[in-house]
C-alpha cells in the first residue's frame, strides 16, 4: 500500500502530539471514511473494515479498563 504524501503528514502529526494509539486509530479511520475526493469508494471500504478490525478490541480493552477504575 502506498502512502501519500497528505497521509505521511497525517501521521506524523499523530506521532508528535503523543495522542494515544486508538484515538489515532479512530481518527484515520474517520478521516479515510469521510475522504471522498482522494479515495475510491471500493479501496475506502477496504480500508474502513481493515481499522474497525483493529480498533474493536483496542476499544472494549479502554471499555472494560475504565469500568475497572470505577469498582
């Protein structure tokens, strides 16, 4: 997969502001989501599901943490 030189930029903004890995996880996927001038729908869609594989674990793993800070 290559990577452009808008999504390079994208990721090093991410890298050097420290934000946690699953808010950079859920934001490429809604940019990439919503990018319909850049992306063909098809490769979009590829794309989309690709991140939520990632991101649905990663997301009940901070869910459950968080309701084990509050017992």
């Amino acid at each position: 997969m290559n990577i452009t030189p808008q999504e390079e930029s994208l990721i090093k903004a991410f890298r050097e502001t420290d934000f946690p890995p699953l808010f950079v996880l859920i934001r490429v996927r809604n940019d990439i989501a919503n990018d319909i001038g850049n992306i063909e729908e098809s490769q979009r869609d590829v794309i989309v599901k690709t991140l939520e594989k990632y991101i649905g674990p990663l997301w009940e793993d901070y869910h459950d943490g968080k309701s084990r800070k509050r017992l």
